[in-house]
C-alpha cells in the first residue's frame, strides 16, 4: 500500500451568486489560482499551462460532459501527473467561458490513480464554493486503482492495429473513457515520451504533443459514424488506381511534348557536319 498526495487548484476568478446560480464578476491574474491545496504551484505543472499543454480552443457544443484532459508534465528532475477537467461557466454579460479544475500528484505513471480517485469522488468539476486551503490535500491508497487491461475489446485492437503513428484519434462512436486513453496512450507512446490524452475534445491547443485525442461529437474532425465497409475501401483503391494512372500518362505525355534541349556545342557540330 502506498499513500499518494493528491493535490488541486482552480481558476482564479470573482464571483457573484449562490452555489446554485453563480456567474464570473472577474478573472483573477494569469497565474493566479482559487481553491489550491498548494503554496505554490510546481513549475513543471504551471509551465505546462502556460505552454497551453492543458488548454482546449472553444468547449464542445451541445454536451453536459466535461472535457479531460491527461498529462505527464517534466522539468529537469522533477515530474508530476496531471488531470485537467474543462467545464463551462458565465460571466456577468452572459459569454460562455471554459473553467478549469487541476488534479495533480507527484510522480510519473500516476494518472491512472487520479482517474481512480476522480472517478470514487463523484468526478468534481469547478465549483468556487468547494472551498480548500493550502495543505488539505487529499490522500489516496493506490491499492484502490484497479488494474486491468481494457483494451482487449476488439474495437480498441483494430484501432492500435491501424495505427502506423503515434498520434491517435479515436471517433466519437466509439465509447471510451478516460482510463481506456490512458492506456491506449501508454501503449502507443515512444519509450521515455510523456503521456498526453484528451477526452471529448472539439479543438485542442498543441494537438501534436497527445498520442490519443477522443473526439467531441460536434467535433469537425470527427470521422463518419459507420466505419469503412468493403465497398467504401474497394472505391478508394479505384481511385487511388485512377490517380495513379492518370500521373503515369501525363509524366509520358510531358516526355514527348517537352522540347530537348541540346548543348550548342553539339548544335555547331552538327551544323559544320551539315
């Protein structure tokens, strides 16, 4: 048994209301954090925000869902695991703004436990009334976190046998969830690479840095809902075929056409041989 530290910070706003119908007076500074179990924020975490390694464009449209986002952080000899969780807020004018609550532990290879911890406490969000001070902290027994390989399912093998990169995105209609990221991303990553997953995203910044985003059903880069069937992939190869083809013409028909040029040298021999 092992006890784990787990620690939280919110975004730093001003709000006005109850606990049932509050709305954002004002945005506190950049680095300033509401709610937080720590001092200070660890480096590698805070620089990772402000790397926007944590931060999605715009919140998926038409979900009550939170967006998750899952990532190992690192700064020289010091690590941490991190879950972001991205839900929606108002300011006084009414304009949707996207909150942010962080859950962080010290460590590599721990994001499984925050999931766990996340998921046995009710999955909190943002609330500015979950008020913590520095040092209440919460601790976990990582002999809680169930291990257990949920990829043996065959729509999680066919995405890791298509796969030729190490960047996945997995379509909205296929149900997943944050663990099933979490592993999926620890077995695509390179080795010595820094786990990185999205979950329910629609835009993302710095999408290169994740090996697996799922995507938000309102999501632009979500695939059609029914996979590939034979006659789809037959249609493909046609006209990849066709495309092919019409290269290969088109490469002979500028071979011909094409003037040769000739070196004066030789035009002058010929000339004098004339």
């Amino acid at each position: 048994m092992t006890l784990i530290k787990i620690h939280e910070f919110s975004t730093g706003v001003i709000i006005q209301g109850t606990p049932s119908q509050w709305w954002i007076a004002e945005f506190m500074k950049e680095r300033d954090f509401m709610n937080s179990t720590l001092d200070k924020i660890p480096y590698p975490v805070e620089r990772a925000i402000s790397q926007e390694l944590l931060t999605i464009y715009d919140f998926p449209e038409n979900t009550k869902s939170p967006v998750i986002i899952g990532r190992e952080v690192r700064y020289r000899r010091e690590a941490w695991s991190v879950l972001a969780v991205v839900t929606l807020g108002e300011d006084e004018p009414g304009n949707k703004v996207c909150l942010y609550r962080y859950f962080v532990t010290e460590g590599l290879g721990k994001i499984t436990d925050l999931l766990s911890w996340y998921n046995r406490n009710h999955r909190p969000s943002f609330d500015p009334f979950d008020r913590k001070k520095v040092g209440q902290h919460h601790d976990y027994d990582d002999d809680k976190t169930l291990k257990h390989d949920a990829l043996s399912k065959l729509e999680f093998q066919n995405l890791l046998t298509t796969t030729r990169h190490q960047r996945l995105v997995v379509p909205s209609y296929i149900k997943c969830t944050p663990v099933i990221l979490n592993q999926l991303a620890e077995r695509i990553k390179k080795k010595k690479q820094l786990i990185a997953w999205g979950f329910n995203v629609e835009n993302i910044f710095k999408s290169r840095t994740f090996q697996v985003l799922q995507l938000s059903q309102s999501s632009p880069l979500n695939p059609p809902k029914d996979p590939p069937t034979f006659l789809n992939k037959l249609l493909r190869y046609i006209i990849t075929i066709n495309h092919n083809i019409t290269d290969f013409v088109n490469h002979i028909y500028l071979s011909i056409v094409t003037p040769i040029k000739v070196p004066p040298l030789l035009l002058f021999m010929i000339f004098l041989g004339g």
